[in-house]
C-alpha cells in the first residue's frame, strides 16, 4: 500500500506488535495517546502500479509517494512507546510514472513538549540509491535519506521536559543522520544510540543537516557514537565528531593576502569569516556545505587598516576562531 499501513485515532492505548509490514509507502501513524508498538518488522522499498495511486492523485496532479516508517504527529501523540522493532526504507530511483519524497523511518512531528515519547532498541535503516544526493526540502523528490527526521517543529512552545526521548538504537544510514525543522531549544533527547555509516555513502553523507546548533551540542554531548563503517573489511573507525581540525594560516602575518587551510574530518556545511579589531565583520569567505577533506581559501585585505583581525569558522554547532596580522 503507499497509505499507512496502521493508521488511526482509534489506536490509543493500544498495543500492536509481531507484525510484519511490507509497504511502498508508509507503516505507522501515531495520533493518539498511550501505544505501544513493539516486537514488528517494516520495511518499505516502493514499486508503484499504476492501479496504485497516491492519495489526492489525478490526470493533471502526480502526487510524490510518501516514504515515512514512524511517524509521531501531533498534540495528541503522548506517552507512547516504540520498542525493539526493525524498519528498513529504501530511497528508490523514479520508477516509470512515480517518484517518491526522501526516505525517512524515524519522522517525528511531535508538537507537545512534554508529550514523554519514546523510542529505544531498535534498529532503523535509511538507504538511498543514489550516489549524488539532491538535499532539497521535505516533501520533494530530493535524493537523500535521513534516519531522524523533524517535521515542522520550529514553533513549538519550548517548555517542558522533553516530546521525545530517543535512547539505545541502532541506526544505520548512508546519507543523513539527523535532519529537518526544529526550534533551536525544542527539546528531543537523543542519547546512548549507534549512528553507523551504511554501504555505499552519498557524496554528501553527514551527521547533521539543518539542525540548530544547540541541539547538535545536546546531541553530540549525549553519549551516542558515529561509526564509519568499512563494509570490504570489516575494519570500523569512530566519527571525528569535532568536525574541524588543523587550522593554519600561511603566511602570518601577511602584507596582502593570505591562505586559510583547514580540514574536515566529515562533510559539512561551513561558514569562515573574518572581523577587524573592532569585531566588525569584513568578509564571508566561505559559507557552503564542503566535502570531508582539506580546503584552502584565500582571505585579501585589499584597502582595509593594517593590524589584527580575527576569523571564526563555523561547523553545524561548534566554531572555532584565531587571529591574523595584517602589516603594510
């Protein structure tokens, strides 16, 4: 089915479990109050027919396949559990008539925050099958795939304990890790889990994407570890989660111009700027989502006052800054 495949105000309070679910679309939708949803194997891969149209559907209007595994929306979506459950979903490639919105198995829409979810043991995968990822907005036919996604939580109300608590999974995915809209202090604890690279990464795989830099401190602070993992042999390295490392500026001081070299030890979005003694901002040299690697930009003073400056440069939540001299 590309509807859900469980689905109902009439689930609260109740208990689902030992299912097996095959779908092209979605599995679960979690409204009400007071589940429990454990014990089931999902997984959701697509294949379209064209006997099997998307809900709202025309001659003139393509609906895009919704690509959702668990889904926590709305006020009324409190006190429930999801537990000890496997869900696998696959970003397919357009297939003759059909394409589909990124594959997202952990989709959380969950706008009270004390609403006490949680979800923990369980395993979730996120594939695409693409290879050069597309990461537009959600709900289009971007490329990619993210193991925790948030959907339109940027104006919840920020008091209270926590709307979800997110602990002791395993999450596995080749592109993204955790991405979407959320306010920067909403609270969604996400502690003691694995993060692990899948087989056959994007070019542009990454922890984070659009994710506010004060829950990507709580979310790297929280004990969960990002492996990369070597699917040939077998061999596996923890994340560098520090994001940035060996900084150098050559020459210092300079007369005109200089080279800021950097390296990232996984791809990031990147933004390096440059202030005057006064702390005013003089340059943006970069700000763009960067590969992992090393980079060099170039930094010309061209007709400011000779003295110190000072650059910062940002990665997600964590920045990092030195100084420089300019001498004429």
């Amino acid at each position: 089915m590309n509807g859900y495949a469980i689905y109902g105000s009439g689930l609260k309070g109740g208990k689902i479990f030992d299912n097996r679910i095959s779908s092209v679309g979605r599995t679960i939708h979690l409204t009400a109050a007071d589940i429990e949803y454990y014990g089931n194997r999902a997984t959701t891969k697509g294949h379209m027919t064209l006997s099997d149209r998307p809900q709202g559907s025309g001659i003139w209007l393509e609906r895009r396949v919704e690509l959702h595994g668990i889904k926590f929306e709305g006020t009324g979506a409190k006190n429930i559990k999801v537990y000890d459950n496997f869900m696998e979903i696959t970003k397919p490639q357009p297939d003759g008539e059909w394409d589909y919105v990124p594959a997202t198995p952990l989709n959380i829409a969950s706008y009270d925050p004390n609403a006490m979810n949680e979800v923990y043991n369980n395993k979730v995968i996120s594939h695409t099958t693409y290879r050069a990822t597309r990461h537009g907005p959600y709900g289009d036919s971007g490329e990619w795939a993210s193991s925790i996604y948030f959907v339109g939580m940027t104006n919840v109300s920020d008091q209270g304990l926590y709307s979800v608590y997110i602990h002791d999974n395993e999450f596995i995915s080749n592109d993204l890790f955790i991405s979407g809209d959320i306010r920067e202090t909403h609270i969604v604890r996400i502690e003691d889990n694995i993060f692990r690279l899948g087989p056959e990464p994007t070019n542009e795989y990454a922890i984070f994407r659009s994710v506010p830099p004060a829950m990507q401190d709580r979310v790297l602070n929280g004990n969960n570890t990002f492996i990369m993992g070597d699917t040939t042999s077998g061999v596996e390295n923890q994340f560098d989660v520090s994001g940035i490392t060996k900084i150098q500026i050559f020459p210092n001081p300079f007369a005109q111009s200089t080279i800021i070299n950097y390296e990232l030890s996984m791809p990031s979005s990147v933004i390096l700027k440059v202030y005057d003694a006064l702390g005013i901002e003089v340059a943006v040299i970069v700000d763009e989502f960067q590969p992992a690697g090393t980079h060099s930009c170039l930094f010309n003073a061209g007709n400011h006052w000779q003295g110190m400056y000072s650059y910062t440069i940002q990665i997600g939540g964590r920045v990092e800054s030195g100084k420089m001299m300019l001498v004429r």
